[in-house]
C-alpha cells in the first residue's frame, strides 16, 4: 500500500490491537493521544493486553479497575498518573536502566506486537521525525510486529539518529494537536542554595547531564559565568536553550560529538519545541547509546546531576521508592554516575533538600526506610549535596562518611543521626561528644 491508502482513523488503528498482544506507547511529551483514547474505549472488547510504557503525560489517574481487567499497562519508569495504579496492583512495573530499555526489544526478552509512535510528517525523502522521544521509541518501532504512528505538523523535526522513513510504517493517523507543555516552577531558596554549591564546584569545558525540575534549573542559572559547557544527558528543558543562547553552552569542549548537545528526550514548552526544530546543534539518539556508561565516559569533565528522595549515613541512595510503594524508576541515573566516574575529569552529584514535609522530616536518614530500593549504591556515591553544604564520600570509610553526611542534614536532626551512628557502631565515642547516648 501506498503512503495515503495507509492512512486510518484513531479508532480503526486501536481495532489492530487484538487480545493477548504486547503494545508499546511512545512517552514522554509524545504520548500519541488519539490513539490511547481510542483504545481506552474500546478496552471491553479485549483481554489480555499488555501495554509498555514509560513516563506517560497523558490524563491523570485513568487506569480504573475496569480498564486493569482489559488492558494492563507495564510501566519501565512509573509517572505520576499510573503510580497509584501500580502500588493497588492494577499495573505493573518493571525496574531498568534506561540504557537497557531498548535492548528488551532488540533482544526479544520483551517482544513487541505493536509499537505506537508519534512523529513529524515525511520531508521530501519520505522521512519522519520522532521529535521530541527518541530516546526509547526508535529501538521499540524497529523491532515491533506492526508500526502505527501519529503523524502531526506540530512535531518538531529533530536532527540524529531520530528519523524513520514513512515506507516503515504499517498505519498512519492524521492529528493535529500541541504537545504537551512542562515547565517546573522557579527554584525554591533551598534549591538555589543546592544548586550553588554544585554551580562551585563545576569546571569550565564541562558536559553536562541534568534532568528537568527545580535543582537542575537552578543549576544552570548559577552557571552564567561559566565558559564552553556541553551537554550529554537523557533529557533538557527550556534551561538548556536559554544557556546556548547566552552563549555558555557551546559544547566546543566536548570530547565526543563536540558542538552537539546530545539526548535523549526533550521536556519543555513551545518555544523549546520550536527552537529544537531542524537546528543542528541538537543531535538526539537513543538511549542505548545516550546512557551507555562507556560512551558517556568519553566525555571528559563529564558531570551528572541527579536527585533523590533519601540518602543514608553509609552513602546509599533512594530515588525510586518510598519504602515498599514504587515511586518513579531508576530511569539513567546510574548509568550516568558511573559513566561520569569514569570519565576523565568526571564528577557526580546526588542532590536533595535536607528535609521533607515542610522540615519534619530528614532526608539524610539513619538507614533507608524498610523497603526501600538502592538506586545508586554507597560504593558509586561521590558528592551528596544539600542546601548545608557537600559531602565528598569517595573513598572515605563508614566514619568518615556519616561525618560528612551529618554535617550537611538539617541541624535538628543532626543529633538522632549521630546517636544512631554510634549505637551502630559506625563512630567511636569520640565523634559523638556533645549528644545524649542513653
């Protein structure tokens, strides 16, 4: 068939999926809208479905237990709108990297009936872009039984390995609809405290890799007299464009694919999605290759900012849990703190505020909560940073480390921290003077 006579309706390319099949649904801001809703609707017709997916900015809240019966979603990185539905055990989770995600497909450990994606209209060679998700969706359209994808005029055309000719898919929806638009709010004063010990700390001719939310903005807003930055990371946000256009991101330093900002995924807003459409600094890839450690090791000065919901006195890290109830996933936080250990120059940064729940709870904790996953391990810290300082943990024995750590907790939890230390073991009494240890 040619291109046109491929052209089917949402609800018509949703009758393709047939009971028992496995489905993957492109993420992030190019969540393909039509097509979910029309496969919502007609989810009593099937049994037996499982749908992959990873963060999802489609509607809130909408796996019901009427649906969970019919369609169940299995989500590689949770969002906010299924992970209710994952802790009732109405969907599934499956932990990752987000470096191995693609290669579940490739390898056939996860084998894909359908895959449904979301791109720009054929250029002049018949070639689509994924636009804004790259980074998991190529690997899964290659390697699917049947490719649908939505087709809108709104989809930045993205340059790098980010293209799939029109020849290579089986169905196609016409759409026409915005992007979904994130933009985190300004950075809290604590995040700015945060974000200024890391800004310290962060050489001139660095590559970065930083997520999207109030600490990486912060971030790059205490980078302004910084020279020569780059960037390698899984995801950007409208920071990034407004520190090329000031001229501090340059990636003229880079080591591998210099003059290139490298990723994954792109989160932000309109004017991101139009300053990223067709501009050749932007090379967007997936993530076999963006989170690959080894690759992202070649990188030199590579520096990776990540966040976490608690680290203990001994250095592990939680980022992906609260005790039992699933959270978010590991998504490439390991894979680039070890890319970035390895890189020549590399530095690592896990950081968070020191307290939670309006200052009742401490976020450097004694141990992790009972259940809860290690994202990163003690062995893999580097720097832990809060709005009290950083804690330099690399090759510093348990002492040492629950020295450093306490030292950056809020000052009111900094006793019950030491106490525990030396119920422990960890400190000898001489570290915990001053404190009560009945």
């Amino acid at each position: 068939m040619d291109w046109v006579s491929r052209k089917i309706s949402a609800e018509d390319a949703a009758a393709k999926v047939k009971s028992g099949q496995r489905v993957f649904l492109t993420g992030n801001c190019s969540t393909p809208q039509a097509f979910s809703k029309a496969l919502r609707e007609r989810c009593e017709e099937l049994r037996d479905v499982e749908v992959v997916q990873l963060l999802d900015l489609g509607p809130s809240g909408y796996i019901t237990p009427e649906i969970a019966e019919h369609i169940r979603i299995n989500s590689l990185f949770i969002s906010p709108n299924v992970r209710n539905a994952v802790n009732e055990g109405l969907a599934d989770f499956t932990p990752i990297f987000l470096s191995e995600i693609p290669l579940l497909f490739r390898t056939g450990r996860m084998p894909l009936d359908v895959a449904v994606i979301h791109v720009s209209p054929p250029d002049e060679h018949g070639f689509c872009s994924y636009g804004v998700e790259v980074g998991v969706t190529k690997t899964a359209a290659e390697h699917a039984g049947i490719v649908i994808a939505e087709v809108n005029p709104n989809m930045p055309r993205t340059l790098g390995d980010s293209f799939i000719h029109k020849n290579q898919i089986d169905y196609w929806i016409e759409v026409d609809y915005e992007l979904p638009e994130v933009m985190p709010p300004p950075p809290s004063e604590v995040q700015d405290r945060i974000a200024q010990h890391i800004a310290d700390l962060i050489p001139n001719g660095a590559t970065l890799q930083m997520g999207i939310g109030g600490i990486p903005d912060a971030v790059l807003r205490r980078l302004t007299n910084h020279h020569n930055l780059g960037i390698h990371t899984e995801l950007f946000s409208d920071g990034v464009m407004e520190m090329i256009e000031a001229g501090i991101i340059t990636n003229a330093r880079k080591t591998l694919l210099p003059g290139k900002v490298v990723a994954g995924f792109v989160i932000g807003t309109w004017k991101l999605y139009r300053y990223i459409h067709d501009n050749p600094i932007f090379e967007l890839r997936p993530t076999e290759f963006v989170n690959d450690p080894f690759i992202v090791a070649r990188n030199d000065r590579m520096v990776s900012i990540n966040s976490a919901l608690e680290v203990d006195i001994t250095g592990q890290v939680c980022a992906d849990s609260i005790g039992p109830r699933f959270y978010s996933g590991v998504g490439g936080q390991l894979d680039f703190v070890r890319g970035a250990a390895r890189s020549k120059g590399g530095m690592t940064f896990i950081a968070l505020p020191s307290t939670a729940k309006g200052g009742t709870l401490s976020r450097i904790v004694p141990s992790l909560k009972p259940g809860a996953g290690v994202t990163t391990t003690r062995n893999d810290v580097r720097f832990v940073v809060t709005e009290f300082g950083v804690a330099d943990l690399w090759g510093r024995s348990i002492k040492e480390r629950v020295y450093a750590l306490v030292n950056i907790a809020h000052p009111n939890f900094r006793e019950d921290l030491l106490r525990y230390a030396y119920e422990q073991r960890y400190i000898p009494t001489s570290y915990a003077v001053g404190i009560n240890l009945k």
